[in-house]
C-alpha cells in the first residue's frame, strides 16, 4: 500500500461555533505534512471514528477502527485495531463528502457513496476536517494515479514520480484557494491512535456489529489465540519493559518494523512494551502481521538512522518486486501476441495448402468462431459503456444535489443577515430610549449581544461548511470530466469494433457465394452444405444472441422504413444484399467519428439558414436526420415562395371531396405500386398512403396541364416519409415539378425528358469515353436504364442513405446535381462494366448495379470533384441543341402521320367484309 503525508494542504482552515473546539491552523509550508523531509517515514491514514448504525434498542453510535486502502481506494473498519479482518468497507472512487455545520452535531460528517450515506463522527472538529481533507486528496490521488505500465526501472522512478508528485501539487494549489491544511491532530490518527485505548462505550454489546458476527468472532478468537501464545513463550514483560523506555517522537510510532531483528539486543536497557505488541514467537509472526494495524518489535528501539535506512530499502525491494510484476506481465502479453500471429500464418498456409473444398471449409467454420468470439468482446465493451454512462449519470446528480443544498445554505445565510440588522436595529432603538430601567437596558442588551454572538458562530460555521463543499463540488466535477472521456474513448472503441465486425462477416458472406459458384452443379454433400451455410448466414441476428446489448450490425429497417436488405426471390441476390446492408453499416461506422459527428456539429451550430457558399458544401455533404425536414421546409419555401398562398391545399383538397378528377383512378392504383419495400407504404394500419392520396390530388387541381404522371407518386411519397407534414410534401412536389425541373419533364410526349437523355449520353461520352465505347461496342441503349433515374430523381435506384443526401443537394441546385450523381454512379462502377463482356450480361447487371453502391462518401466525391468541370452554361447550351433536334424529329413524324392519313383517306375504297376485325364487324348478340 502506498503511503502519503499526514497531511495535504487541500483546503482552507474555517472556524465554526464558539460551543465547539477551534481547529488548529497552520501556513501550508509550516504545517506537518506541507514540508516533510523526503527521509522521513510517510504516515498510513488511520484512527478511531464513530459510526451510526445497527438496528432495533442497539441503534446508535458505534466506535471504530478505521483505516484507508489506497491500492483499491476503500476505506476499511473494524471494532479495534488488533483485529485481524476488517468488518466492511467504504468506496472512495466514487463518494462524496458532506460535514455537518450545526454546533450540536460537533464532529459529525457523512461520505455519500451511489448505495448508501454513511454517519461519522470524530473526536472533535479538528479530527473531522482533518478526516475530511485527507479523504478528498486520497480520492484524488486515486483517479490520478497512473496506470501500470511496463517500463524500465529508471524510467519509472525518474519519470512518473515527478510527474503525479507535480500533478498533486498543482491540484493542492488550486484547492488552498478554499481551505487552509489542517495541522495533524497529535494521538487521535495515524500510529499513535493504534496504542491508545479503544473509547469506552456505555454497553459492550452495544459496540458489537451483529451484522458481521461471524467476522466479530474470528477476530475475538484471534486475539484470544495470540494472548495465550504470548504468554506461553515467556517473553511477554520483556518486550512490555523494553517498550516502556521508547518515547514516541512527535506523537508518532514508526508503522514498519525490521524483520531481520526479531529479538532483542543484549546491549539495550529493558523498555517495556503494550500487551498487543508482536510477540517475539517466530510461530505467532504470520498470524499477528494480519491485523489492521501491527505493533512493533524490539528491533525498532535502534537509531533513527537505522530506521531511515530500512525504511529506504524496504521501498526500494517494493519498487524492485513491482517492476519485476509488469515486466513479466509484457513478457506474457508479447508471447500471447506472438502465438496469435503464428496461428493466423498456420491458419493461411492451411487454407492455401488445402487440395479440397471441405479442408477450406473447415477454415471458413474456424473463421466463424473467431468472429463470434469478437461479437462476445463487442458485447463487453458495450456494457462497459453502458456502466460508465451510469456512473457519469449517478455524479450528475450528486453534483446537482450538492448545487441546490449550497444554494439553500446562501439563502438560509441571507435570511440570517435579514435577522441581524434588524435586532441591530432594535438595539440601537432600546439604547436611544433612557426613560426605560438601566437594569433591564443592560439585560436586553446582554442578551441581544448573546443572541448576536451565537448568530455570528453559526454564520461562520455555514461559511466552513461552504468552502468545504466548493471543495468537494471542484473536485467531483474534474472526476467527472475525465469520466465522461474515457465513455468516449470507449464509444469510439466499440463503434471501430463494430465496423471491423461487419467487414468481416461481409467477407465471410462473399467466400460463402464465391464457393458455392466454384462448386457450381456438382454432386455430393458439398453444394448443400453451402446452400444450408448461406441461409443460416442469411437469418442469422446478432440480436438474438444478446438481449441487453444491441450487437446486431444492421436493423431490418432503416430511419425512413425502408428495408435494409430487400427481400429478393432469387438466393443470390439475397446474399449480395446483405453484403451490400454490412458494407454500409461498416462504412457508416467507420465514419460516424471522424465525418459524420463534425457534420452534425456543424449544423447543430448553423442557426439560421442563408445562401452561401458554407451551406452548398453542408448540403452536398448530407443533411443529419434531425435537420432534414427544417432544412427542407427552408428550401422548398425558396422555391415555392411566389406561388404560395395561404389555405391554398385546404381549398384543393375541398374542390377534390366536390368532385372526382379524371386522374383519380390512376392514382389510385398506383398508392399500391409505390415503394413496396417501405413499411409504411405497405401496413395496412399505416396512415401514409391516405396522405399521399391526398396530396396527389391536390398536385392535380394544381396543375391541370400535367394532372397525374406516373412517378409522381413516389416524388411525393419521399416527401412525406422526411417532411411528415401533407401541406409540406405537397409544396415540395410542386416546388419539383414546377420551378426545378425543366417545362415538359411530366407532359404525355415527355419532351424534356428525353431531352435530358441525350445530354446525359453527351456528357457520358466527354467524362467517360471508354465506357461510352464499351457500351457502344455492344449496342447498350443507357435511356432504358436512366430514364427512370431523372424521372424520379433516383427514387427506385439508390439506397435510402445516399437518395436523401442526392436530394438534399437537389433541392438546393437543381437539376445539375441529377447529372452529376448520374455520371458518378458509372464512374463509381466503370471496373465492373469493363469487364462484362456480353450485352445481355450488361443489361442484366445495369437492372440493379445502383443498389449495389454502400459508400456514400466516395460517391458524393466523384459527382462533385471528377466530374468537374461542369458549367451550368454547358448544360443549357446541350440542352437547346437537342432539344430543336427532337422538336424537329418530332414535327417530321407528324408530317409522315398525316400523310398517311392522308393516303388512307384518298383511297375512299372500303375495305372487304372479310379484312374487317371483331371490332369493326358486327358481333353475336
């Protein structure tokens, strides 16, 4: 066990009621333990306390031996000092300590743990804030403490003793601002407690703890086996004579005896000695060195030099003994480091030597052990945080707690001061009246000097007890600082471990399809080994594993509802959507830290909302959920704000309960086709699809031109899943329609559509000419895949995650963000289509390659850096090009139409009942 200074200039001497004893106040370089020789022997924190306990008639004030442990932060008690187990203990590492400023509890002080509030009481105030300042700085002490380290031993006594002695100087220097160092209470604490008699109790068995009798009973015959041992030996006055003649210098016994001298020195005149002291019994030395507090042997009545010396070598043999702990400790962690790494070089030799599939397979088995045993350690870290959380939340409280009761002490005090001026008041009117007796002006005066005097004494008390607890609420704060980094630190932790664990069983999910393509149609008990491995790996949830901790990697839903690995038909595409669900679990882990909690900073702080060049770059980043729908009501009002008035939606939606619009049936038929992977499109409990009606119908008394197109629906439908509100989807899909995309997009020709097709091939071909080659090669029409792509603004195509961040930017610049995601998604596969050789491969890959894209960030990259650059103008000078071409295109096909009419109808012959379809003909009644 470590020792420290008796004691520790931590806070400032106060003065409490003149019915109690003043403590004792001495200069923090004059006092005992603020300027120790570094020779001297530090002294053990220890004495006699009262505690408040027991239950039923026994119920009251119990003395006990206390003593501090610092290598656990504990403080133990027992019934006396000779008793060799303590009787329970109290936890420091998280206390607090509260002292009592009314006169009448003289002494008393509490120490408030998370499980219960422990009563004590001293001899007198001096021991109470002597108790008081020495458990605060042991406290602190603790949480400073270094962590050990495996270091050399030069390093570690020439490197962080300096440092946590510097540390602690610095903290007693910040603490002197609020109370001075109490000098050491002489014979009450320390070793000269232990020889003094235990305080007398007005019952024996009141003093007993019957809750730890079994503990009471073994210390009792301890004590009782040692007595008769003692005086079996014979030496009993010898060692009672030979201590007599030792004076304790300063108060204090020396607390380490030298256990090379055992006996006595002929040549040492006899000193007697207390009855507990060791005896000199080699055969009684191990069962007394377990009491609480050990007495001394003959060999401690040498020279102080002597016992300087013993002293300074017995710490160096402690230092020595620990350093050779932890350097066998790293040698124990490199030779397990270095047995894993051999493993995993056997494992990788195995599985390339393996001549069969089942001797790889039997590795990929191995392989799944190992990722069950990281899930385990993802599960420990978990509660880890989790208790941190709790212990951060349990000082919150005591922090808050401590904060109200100093505030009702202040106000207490002010009302106090209230009461002082006014019997001041009095006074000086009762001393300006001379006709009342002299004998009772003097009485009253008396008295009111009395009742002032006492009003002063509890003013200073309440101020001692304030700087006590600014003290305690100082240091508590700083603890709980460094607790809620190190819940960071752990968070942070276990978010890498989750990621790491999800690249993983990706992996392992790939070798699983990668094997079973390889073993392909041949017979035997391997391909239904894999088709049997495949689907456990498919069903399998991390959730099930643990009900307290939520290891599972992926949810079945996303924030908005939408399934996070889509329910295929086809086996393969099941498996490569969940590679695809822990790829962007994995990526959204990997980057919640370093990307994604600055971004949520950020716009945590972005107050109010103005067009800028800051807020481009945000919004091409991605919106934070929270954010989203103020930021798109912002957004749509931009756009929208000349064509908004209000009750305008109530009115559309009245006109549509008065009469049916032509489209009605259309969009009836679509709410059922729209997102059928989102929840909340396809419970039939769930309120959306009404909504969505709604506004779709509104849409269409609003714009009459377009009325209802197909794709409009699912336009309108992201809007409600991010903004909730009917009235604002609704403008959003106006503000969309009408003042973002071009004129046309939504008309029965499509015009602008089309238009925005051909530009998209243009720019394809200028960005990525051998892609644009390659596709060319094999006569791929692109208009069949990205058509729908523009239509919807990529509504059908891309992951949740990655639409909404596309539409945050969308909303912002309009249609270019549509062309630069759509040339990205290419760039982003361009490998892959490379290397299809076949144009029904290629069509078959191109149907669901977009859903294949996890990394949102790599994708945002390439749309708004490798594609640079892209000048609006370019784009508007593309689009009137083409667009005069395909007017152009368009009027010479009206041309061609009404020349065959034309032809038709010169003709003027009819045509033989026998050419006539069941249409034309007259039918069977």
């Amino acid at each position: 066990m470590e020792n420290h200074p008796e004691c520790t200039p931590l806070s400032e001497s106060t003065q409490l009621p003149s019915s109690a004893r003043e403590p004792e106040v001495v200069p923090p370089g004059d006092s005992e333990g603020g300027a120790r020789p570094l020779d001297t022997v530090p002294k053990k924190l220890c004495g006699y306390l009262s505690k408040f306990g027991g239950k039923g008639p026994i119920k009251g004030w119990k003395c006990r031996w206390f003593f501090y442990d610092e290598r656990k932060c504990h403080l133990y008690y027992s019934r006396t000092a000779q008793d060799a187990n303590p009787l329970d203990s109290i936890d420091l590492s998280n206390a607090v300590f509260d002292c009592k400023a009314n006169a009448e509890d003289d002494g008393t002080f509490e120490v408030k743990t998370p499980n219960r509030v422990i009563t004590l009481k001293a001899a007198n105030k001096q021991v109470m804030l002597y108790w008081l300042q020495q458990l605060q700085m042991k406290r602190w002490e603790f949480h400073n403490s270094p962590p050990a380290l495996p270091v050399a031993p030069a390093a570690g006594l020439s490197g962080n003793g300096p440092t946590l002695h510097l540390k602690l100087e610095q903290e007693e220097e910040e603490l002197e601002e609020f109370l001075c160092p109490v000098k050491t209470p002489t014979g009450l604490v320390g070793a000269a407690a232990a020889l003094q008699p235990v305080p007398a109790m007005p019952s024996a068995l009141q003093n007993i703890s019957l809750k730890h009798l079994g503990t009471e009973i073994q210390n009792t015959m301890h004590n009782i086996r040692g007595n008769k041992q003692a005086q079996a030996t014979g030496h009993g006055p010898l060692v009672e004579e030979s201590s007599q003649g030792v004076e304790p210098q300063g108060g204090e016994q020396p607390l380490i005896s030298d256990p090379s001298t055992p006996g006595k020195d002929p040549e040492d005149p006899p000193r007697p000695a207390p009855r507990s002291s060791l005896p000199s019994s080699p055969m009684q030395k191990p069962k007394r060195q377990s009491n609480t507090f050990p007495f001394f042997s003959d060999g401690l009545a040498r020279s102080r030099t002597a016992q300087e010396k013993v002293v300074a070598l017995e710490q160096q043999v402690l230092m020595l003994t620990e350093e050779l702990k932890s350097q066998k400790e790293l040698v124990v962690i490199l030779h397990k480091a270095l047995e894993a790494a051999q493993q995993e070089k056997r494992a990788s030799s195995a599985y390339l030597a393996a001549a069969e599939d089942k001797d790889r397979l039997e590795l990929v088995r191995h392989k799944v052990r190992q990722i069950a045993e990281l899930n385990q350690r993802v599960g420990n870290l978990e509660q880890d945080r989790e208790r941190l959380v709790h212990e951060g939340g349990l000082l919150e409280q005591q922090v808050q707690a401590l904060q109200q009761h100093v505030q009702l002490l202040m106000d207490k005090n002010q009302a106090k001061q209230q009461v002082i001026c006014k019997l001041s008041q009095k006074l000086t009117e009762d001393l300006e009246q001379p006709d009342q007796p002299a004998s009772a002006a003097n009485g009253d005066f008396l008295s009111h000097q009395e009742r002032m005097e006492h009003l002063k004494d509890d003013m200073e008390a309440y101020r001692t007890q304030n700087r006590f607890l600014n003290s305690e609420i100082h240091q508590v704060t700083k603890i709980w600082r460094k607790v809620a980094e190190k819940e960071k630190a752990l968070l942070t932790k276990c978010a890498y471990l989750q990621a790491r664990n999800c690249q993983i069983e990706s992996k392992y999910l790939a070798g699983l399809r990668r094997l079973q393509e390889a073993a392909g149609a041949e017979a035997g008990d391997l391909p239904e080994l894999l088709r049997q491995l495949v689907q456990e790996a498919l069903q399998w949830d991390a959730g099930e594993a643990s009900d307290s901790v939520e290891l599972s990697p992926i949810s079945e839903y996303d924030d908005y509802g939408f399934l996070t690995v889509p329910d295929y038909e086809v086996e393969d595409l099941k498996l490569l959507a969940k590679i695809q669900a822990l790829e962007v679990r994995s990526h959204h882990l990997l980057a919640l830290e370093a990307v994604e909690r600055p971004l949520r900073e950020r716009w945590a702080a972005l107050t109010e909302l103005v067009p800028s060049a800051e807020l481009k770059q945000l919004l091409r980043g991605g919106v934070p959920r929270e954010h989203r729908p103020r930021v798109w009501r912002w957004l749509v009002h931009r756009r929208v704000q000349h064509l908004h008035s209000p009750g305008c939606y109530q009115e559309l939606l009245a006109r549509g309960r008065a009469c049916e619009h032509p489209a009605a049936r259309q969009i009836e038929l679509d709410l059922n086709r729209t997102f059928p992977t989102n929840k909340h499109f396809t419970c039939p409990t769930s309120s959306f699809p009404d909504r969505l009606r709604r506004v779709l119908l509104a849409f269409s008394w609003q714009n009459p031109t377009i009325g209802y197109c197909q794709g409009l629906n699912r336009l309108a439908a992201i809007a409600l899943l991010v903004l909730e509100d009917e009235e604002s989807a609704f403008w959003c899909l106006v503000a969309i329609v009408e003042t973002i995309l071009p004129a046309e997009y939504y008309s029965k020709t499509l015009t602008a559509s089309q238009v925005d097709q051909r530009v998209l091939q243009d720019l394809l071909s200028e960005k990525l000419p051998r892609l644009t080659a390659h596709l060319g090669q094999h006569h791929i029409d692109l208009s069949l895949i990205t058509f729908n792509w523009f239509l919807v603004v990529f509504a059908d195509s891309l992951i949740s995650d990655i639409l909404l961040r596309v539409w945050d930017a969308f909303l912002y610049e309009g249609t270019k963000v549509v062309f630069r995601y759509a040339l990205a998604v290419f760039k982003y596969n361009e490998e892959e289509i490379l290397r299809l050789q076949d144009s029904l491969e290629i069509y078959q890959y191109l149907r669901f390659f977009t859903k294949t894209i996890c990394d949102s960030r790599k994708l945002m990259s390439i749309a708004f850096n490798d594609m640079n650059p892209f000048p609006m103008k370019q784009l508007q000078q593309l689009r009137a090009a083409h667009r005069e071409r395909l007017e152009a295109e368009l009027r010479k096909l009206e041309l061609l139409k009404a020349e065959y009419l034309e032809r038709r109808a010169s003709r003027g012959r009819a045509a033989p009942e026998s050419c006539l379809s069941e249409d034309e003909g007259e039918g069977d009644v």
